[in-house]
C-alpha cells in the first residue's frame, strides 16, 4: 500500500460506520498482509494476479499457471466480506465476482473479461491504474461509464468490461499520464 496501513484501517473503518456506509473500493498496490476484520468494509477490491496471491496465501506460481481457477481466489475474498471483487490479469483481461445477500442466502455472479484486442503495444506502464480509474468512473456514473444520469443497478460485468477498454488505449502510447484516455475516447 502506497498509504500507511493504520491510515487505510481508519478509514476503512470511519467509511463503514455511516450511514449508509460509504462505499469504499480498494486497489492494494503494493499489497501487504492485510487483517481479515478490514475485508466486509470493502465495496470493491481490485488487485493483480501477484497481490491475489499474496493477500490470499498462495505462490504467485500457483496463480499465473494456465487455467488457474480466479473464482476459487474471488469467493475467497467475498467469503471475507467483500461486495465486488475484481482481478486483474494483464493481456489476458480480469476475472470478477460479484454478492449480493438477501437474509437466507447469498448469491454470487461472477465471469471474466477479456483484454480489448489492440495491434500493438506501446507501452503497459499506466494500464493497471487506468482500469482502477475507469472501473470507478463507471460505477460513479451508473455501471457503463456513459454518464447518463440514470439511476442503474451495478451490472459489474459492464464496468469491468468498460475498464478493460479503457486500458487497452492506454497500452497503445507512450508515457504514463499522457497515455491515459478521456472518458470519451474509451
């Protein structure tokens, strides 16, 4: 984590004792060992395949094998108390999972996206904090990044195939910041 984790505990822990809780998305980049009791106050949690691994005790070998199963590590976290979850998987694209709970059961929907196609990269150094960005220009404005005003019910799938866009453009410039799309451009 790029903040101290007695800061992050803080506020993770003001968010959730409004009311309603204020929605927090996590990206744990650098992930460290993070307590169990911080995980039900997360809305979203959005990491790479390295922190999966690590915040889920397995070996980064274990998760970039072919065919690794993401929803075993995505129903880990949601076990944990997390409402969305999404993984990150480079060229690949990202694996999500989603819970919702009524009192007798939760459900859990989840899929995954792949990369947007590009002909050719240029430069993957601000792709990760693009999806982190977009992923939460989509949910502020209603789940596809459209900005339309309308009151919608988070469709995840859309949000993460938006942020998958989104990071696609950026892989095909050189630079960081400069490399980031406008909304519009996605």
């Amino acid at each position: 984590l790029e903040i101290p984790l007695p800061t992050i505990l803080q506020i993770l822990t003001t968010a959730s004792s409004t009311t309603p809780p204020t929605p927090i998305l996590l990206n744990p980049a650098p992930a460290v060992p993070l307590p169990d009791s911080i995980y039900p106050s997360i809305t979203h949690l959005i990491l790479n395949e390295s922190e999966a691994a690590l915040l889920t005790g397995r070996k980064v070998e274990e998760v970039e094998e072919k065919g690794f199963d993401w929803e075993v590590v995505t129903e880990e976290f949601i076990g944990k108390g997390v409402k969305n979850v999404v993984v990150t998987l480079g060229s690949k694209g990202a694996f999500w999972a989603s819970s919702s709970s009524s009192a007798t059961n939760t459900k859990i929907k989840s899929g995954f996206v792949p990369a947007e196609k590009v002909e050719k990269v240029v430069d993957t150094t601000a792709a990760g904090d693009t999806f982190v960005g977009a992923y939460a220009v989509a949910v502020v404005r209603g789940g596809d990044g459209s900005g339309n005003g309308e009151e919608v019910k988070l469709d995840l799938e859309s949000v993460v195939r938006w942020a998958c866009k989104a990071s696609a453009r950026t892989v095909q410039k050189e630079g960081a910041q400069v490399s980031i799309p406008w909304a519009d451009e996605v």
